[in-house]
C-alpha cells in the first residue's frame, strides 16, 4: 500500500530528498508523473486515469507535504523499509488505506516508473 503524509506534518522537509520516486512535494505544489522518472508520454495512474507524464496536477495536500500514490512504492526495489517514515521527526509518513498494493505490485509500479 501507499504511503501518506497525516495532518501532524510539521513541514520539516526531511522526507522529500529520500523518496527514490520523487512522489513526495510540498504542499501547494504542482506535481507530474515525470518528475524524478524515465516516463515519458501516457501513463496510467493508480485510480484507472490516464494522464500525460509531463502534465502539471492539482497538488494532493495545500498545508503540508503529501505523496502521489501513483509515484509510491513504498521504496520497494531500493530500500527494506518506506525511507519518509523512516526519517520522519513526528512519524506522521504512515500507510494509505486507500492503495492497498501487493510487494509485487510495487515492484511493477517501481519498475513502470523507471524503465528498468
């Protein structure tokens, strides 16, 4: 599953540089699936929607950091553990519900994401 990013963020930014997908951004921000990947033209995210890579979208969280699940791999394929959670001062970098992925999913997504 996913990871998100709870309302007890404090803002402290130490998750951001440890995602190997680059799927964390600070609140406000625009994100794209080409951010920090290989992928290039139409990309299909997690809830069905096909998307441009480069294409600009809403920000998921305005107040705090937050993660695009679409980008989340929960590390898988680059650490042993989600590297926001284990930096994270406040703990606030917990398991999305919502995504509930398999470690093979994961590691397809992972794989999708970086043309390995």
């Amino acid at each position: 599953m996913a990871i998100k990013i709870t309302d007890e963020c404090i803002n402290c930014g130490a998750c951001e540089p440890e995602c190997p997908n680059n799927a964390i951004y600070e609140g406000g921000v625009e994100w794209a699936i080409t951010d920090g990947t290989a992928v290039k033209g139409q990309h299909t995210l997690i809830d069905g929607t096909v998307v441009d890579a480069e294409q600009r979208n809403a920000p998921v969280a305005v107040d705090v950091y937050y993660i695009v699940p679409s980008k989340c791999t929960e590390c898988q394929g680059f650490h042993e553990e989600p590297q926001c959670a284990a930096v994270c001062p406040v703990d606030c970098c917990v398991p999305d519900e919502m995504y509930q992925e398999t470690v093979d999913e994961l590691l397809v997504k992972k794989q999708a994401l970086h043309l390995d």
